[in-house]
C-alpha cells in the first residue's frame, strides 16, 4: 500500500493507494477521525453500487459505523442543485450532525456531488473520498467539489478538503476500456506539467496501464496525486499556480461545450487540448519533442489526438470565450514550455488559438 | 463615523457605522479592494428596493463600477435553493467574475441569501454586506451565510467572510417599529453574553434606542458588533465559543418551529428564550439578578417576556431536540452566571428545560 500526504495546514490529508483497501475501511476511519458515534451518508451511482456499495456497507457496518447510503444516477446530469437537495433531506433523514461524514464512493461526478452536499451540510461536515475510477485520482485531490447550472459547469461549489482518500485498485478493474483511456490522460497531463521522467515512464509503460496492471497503475496514480498534491498544497485556492492543472482544459472544455456533454469524454477531449497547447508551445519557442513526445504518450493510451473535422471553429472558439478562466478580458493559457514544464501565459493572442484549432483537425490520426 | 475590525486573520475586514455611509460607497468598496474592472451584483428584497436602490445603484455607477442588481420577494422564503439558482443565473448574465464582488443591501434574509451566492459562485468571490436593519448586526459579522430546506432551517450554508460591511444609520429610520424591537433582542443578547457595562447602558438608553436616536443607535450597533466580532475572532468555524451565542436561542428557534416562521419575529422569540435561560442560570446558582435584570432591559426594549399559553410544551420540547445544536444526543444549554457571563453546559437535563418552558407561561406580561 502507497501512501500520500497532501499538505494543506490544519488541512491536511493522506491518499491511501493499494489493493484491497476497502477491506480496512473502518480502521482507516477510525485512524483519521471519523467518529462512530455519528451517522454516515455514503453517496454513490447505480454503476458503482451494484459492484461495491454492498462490500463497503458492511464493512463499516461490521467496523462499528452507523451508515446510510444514497444512490444517485450515473453521469453529468446528477451534478445538480435538485440532487443536492435530495441528499440533504437523505442526511437530515439519516440524523446526520456536525460530527458526521460523507463518503463519496464513485468517480468524478459522485465526488463533485457528494462533496458539496458535505461542504455546505451544516455549513462543512467531514467527507472521505473513494474514488473508482483512474479519472477520479484527479478530482479526488483538491477539493474543488461543485454542482452545475443550467447555464454552466461547476459554476456553484467551494474547496473543501477530505480527510482522507482511500484509492483500491480492485475496483478500477471494472472499469470500461474507454474510461480507462481517458483517465490516462489527466495522468499523463500531470507528468507533462511537472515531471518528465514520469512522461519517460509513462511513455514506456502504457501497455501496462491500459491493461490495467496493478503495480503499473499504483505507480501511475501515485505520481498523479503527488503532482496534483504539489501543486495544490502551494495554491489551494487557485490564486496563481493552481491554473497549470488546467493544462489543455481551455481548448478541452470548449469541445466537450460544443459537442454536447457526453460526446467526448473529458479525458478523451483535454488529451486534444493538450496536442494542442504543445503545438502552440512549440509556436512559442519550445523545443519540437514537447509536440511529438506528447502526442506519442497520448496516443499510446489510446487518446485521440486529432480533433474530428464536423465541429465549428467559430462555435469553438466562441465557447472559450465564456470560459471562466479568462479574467477580466484577458486570454490565458497553460504553454508547455519543455516535456514536464509550462508557463502561465496571459497574452496568447485569441488568432493564434483559432489557427491551433484549425491545425488540430489536420493532424493524423494515431496509429 | 465609527470602524471596527473584525480580526481573523487574512480574512480580517471592517465594519464601518454611520450616517450617510452609503454616499461614500464607491471610495469605500476602493479603498478595500473591490475591482473596478469586474461587474459587481447588488442583491437586495423589495422592500429594501424601494427605498433605497436606486441610490446604491447610482452611487456605484457614478463611483465608476459596472453593476446589475436582483430584487427578491423580501421575507424567509427567498432563503431557497430556487433563488439561489435563479441569482446564479443573474451574475452569470452580468458577467461576474472571480475578481467581482457579490453586495447584499438589506436584512438577514437578503445577507444570507446573497453571501451563499458569493460563497459558491464559482467557489467563491467576494461579498459585501450593507445591513438595512438593526438586527442585521448580527448576521452581518461572522460569515455565516445559508439558504434553507424544505425539512429544516439554514441546513445549506458556508463560513464566507465578507471584505467589508458598511452600516448607514440613515437606513434603520425606515425600519418598522416591531423590526426595530426586534433586533434590539440581539443587541441585548451581546451585552448579557459579554459585556456587564453594556447591559447597564441599555437599562438606562432603551428608550433613545426604541426612539431611533442615531448617537444611541450608532454607539449600540458599534458595542453589539464589537462583541460579536470578538466571540468570533476567537472561534470562526463554531468549533467551541461560538456557541456562547446562541444564547436564548434553543428555546427560540424551537418558538418559531412551533408557532410556525413569520408568527415571532427572530428577536422576539429569541428575548422568550433569553427569559428562559435567565431562569435556568439561576436555578443553576447565578444570582437572582440575572433573571430580573434580563428581564427589565428586554422589557424596556419592548420585547415579550411570556411565552403566550396556546403554544405545547411536547410540541416545543420535540422541535427542540431536532435543534441541530445537539451533537451526539447530548443536551448543550448556553447559561447565564451572572450579567455580562455565560457558559456553555452540556449536561442540562431535558425534564429541566420542560419545567422552564411551562413557567414561562406563568410569567407576568412586561408593564
């Protein structure tokens, strides 16, 4: 078993990454003070209940926990106000109280969800992340937790930090292929922000992550959290450094916008971002391989790196632009400026982006 | 003009109480930092629109901010998840930013309301709070900002600390008399708690206070904040202190359940129970002047000192132990010691509590 400190103060948190961890749950618990004299809201999705909530139940159950559970339907749309509604009468109903935590066990969307019902529960309660999908070790450190609006993405949330993260690789062998996929690319996102000798492992051990072996992926997720944890550990509020995680997100985002939530996945979309941002890195004065190195990496992981011709440059564009990262008028982006290092840059003229977007069409496909 | 800082670190901010306050808006918004380069939303009630908005609204604009407003229904209701969705919306169409700043002008209503906007508006922006009532004082210092759910009071909330508070003692003289009672309850309730000194000045000032007198007015606002801000300075998140208070509270907030939202204004129901807690400090020992004093300045300020007989004792008992205030089932009371002195006693009996409630029925009507 890993294990990760991420180091925020009085915030801060460990990462537990490992097979069978679940198994421990309530000593890990009981480790990191979850009281078992208030009751427990476990928030999860019809795919991930029907293989481990059960396990998960009992094994609190059997650790002394008083727990309820909540399933919410899989994907994007129950990120909502109307759900976190539903799961505060769930932990009213369950007399959840100051001292009570929530336990997210699911990938990105449960982790958003869940973690804003305990941010904002009586003003903050405590919230234990298991995350189970490869994507997730990426929202699971942080504590950005946030629900949608009808008119944007994440727009109602707050930071709020777990107490702890208990990552078990036995449940990301269920995952499907094309999940898998596309959480190696936030994966590899990290290497490519931070550490190019991780970018060199990962460039080397891809067949071994998407066939899901388990030293691979331990090492894999290991070097994601510690790169996010990092990062996050010096701007926990997204100030200033914070920004370089949103490495290939600006273009990301505006395709996953325009094609309609759901077309492309989020790793599958931000893996053409990131081509993108290394061509417009290389544009810039970084050396050649950040464009080749990072489209090889990606395209080993099985992640498009071409972005198909049938979506509009104009309505691309045009979805960036409300993009909340650009502050007042500016336009930011995250340049790569050498395989495991990028700059904020604050002055990229919106032309060049519209040219990048354009090229990303021409690419070839890979393999 | 009098300030006041509220110390909490890189969270601290001033409070600034006077008359006519409100034309130095856009000098005082400057001076602490709120961008001219980002829209500003200004969140008022209907009310409160009427008197004053258009002047806040042109004070700003003049100052030159850009600024949209929202006008919502005034009373508890607007504390909703729908109207927190409906400003979200207003501040995505006027462009708030990160760097804009989110200004409640009104009551507690329109504080708590609009300060949960800003806490989760993209996860949190910047938020100012003119306070439009007496009673507001209190909400106004220490960031606790919520909306409500159908099954219980403020249970959707966050600690989001405004960047200042800006008190026009003109706005209080449009206030409706019962208003007026009403939030001089809470500044008692800060002198009882804290400040022996402060509950003499309010025996011998009760009358200029019900009469509006703004040299009384502003000196009570100013000590009321002081006292506040100092219980909060020490305690931000309520792990401890903060508790001190609720004072009256238990017993109150059980009174508005029972007698149903909108019967007993907040300060009414909370002088009932200040009554009540009197009564139990010195049954607990407190001299006898904690009853009699207690009781005399809430008189004077022309607050009820009986609770009416048609309210249930099981009925108000059983509204009180939902009180979220119970953690782990056991019975926390704040009590009186002596005038200026409370502690918080968490091994009150729940029969002694019945026996409070019914003798407040007994008591004698005030003058």
């Amino acid at each position: 078993m890993r294990e990760l400190m991420v180091n925020l103060g009085e915030r801060s948190y460990p990462i537990y990454i490992g097979e069978g961890i679940l198994n421990d749950i309530a000593s890990l618990f009981d480790k990191h003070g979850i009281s078992r004299k208030s009751p427990l809201l476990v928030v999860t999705d019809d795919h991930v209940a029907q293989h481990y909530l059960n396990g998960v139940m009992s094994s609190l159950q059997n650790g002394g926990y008083t727990a309820a559970s909540a399933v919410v339907p899989s994907g994007e749309s129950s990120k909502s106000l109307a759900m976190l509604e539903s799961l505060t009468a769930k932990a009213l109903e369950a007399g959840l109280d100051r001292k009570s935590a929530i336990v997210a066990l699911g990938g990105g969307v449960v982790g958003d969800l869940a973690g804003f019902v305990a941010a904002s529960y009586m003003r903050g309660i405590r919230f234990v992340q298991i995350p189970t999908t490869i994507l997730a070790h990426d929202s699971s450190v942080g504590g950005k937790v946030a629900v949608n609006h009808p008119l944007a993405k994440n727009i109602i949330g707050a930071f709020h930090q777990p107490e702890l993260v208990l990552y078990d690789l036995s449940t990301l062998q269920s995952l499907p292929a094309r999940d898998v996929r596309s959480g190696l690319a936030e994966v590899v996102k990290h290497g490519l922000i931070w550490d190019a000798e991780f970018v060199t492992w990962c460039d080397n051990n891809a067949e071994k992550l998407l066939a899901l072996d388990a030293e691979a992926l331990g090492y894999a997720l290991y070097k994601g959290c510690s790169v996010k944890a990092a990062v996050v550990s010096q701007d926990e509020r997204e100030n200033g450094l914070r920004a370089i995680l949103n490495l290939g997100h600006t273009i990301g985002h505006a395709l996953e916008a325009v094609a309609g939530y759901g077309e492309f996945q989020h790793g599958e979309a931000i893996a053409i971002g990131m081509i993108g941002s290394a061509k417009l890195g290389v544009r810039l004065g970084a050396p050649e391989d950040v464009y080749t190195v990072t489209r090889r990496v990606l395209g080993k992981c099985g992640l498009p790196v071409r972005l198909p011709e049938q979506y509009d440059t104009d309505a691309i564009m045009k979805a960036m632009m409300h993009d909340k990262k650009f502050g007042e008028g500016t336009v930011t982006f995250i340049v790569p400026t050498a395989i495991g290092k990028v700059e904020i840059n604050k002055q990229i003229d919106v032309t060049m982006i519209r040219d990048i977007v354009n090229e990303l069409k021409q690419e070839a496909d890979w393999a």
